[in-house]
C-alpha cells in the first residue's frame, strides 16, 4: 500500500516539475522518498520479528 501511494506521489511530483510547480514537485518527491522508506523499514520489521504486528 506504501509503495503503490508513494509511487502515485512521485508521478504527481514529476507532473508538477512539468508544469514547472517545483516547490509543489519537490514536497511529492519528498513524499515519495519517505514513504518507499516506510515500506522497507516495514518489511524489514516483519521479516525480522514475524509474530509482532
């Protein structure tokens, strides 16, 4: 769920960078960034420790 919103911000910063919005475009990427390092620090979370949610 993290990856595929993240990835949604980051097409959304780069529509932006388009329209050359790049304080709007810079806070998606930052976002975006984020948010993949959410989802790694997850997976690691749950491969690590498997019965705590």
């Amino acid at each position: 769920m993290f990856i595929f919103s993240g990835l949604t911000m980051l097409v959304f910063g780069l529509i932006e960078f388009k329209k050359n919005k790049k304080i709007v475009g810079w806070f998606l990427v930052v976002v975006f960034i984020l948010s993949i390092f959410v989802a790694i620090q997850y997976f690691i979370n749950i491969k690590t420790f498997p019965n705590v949610s």
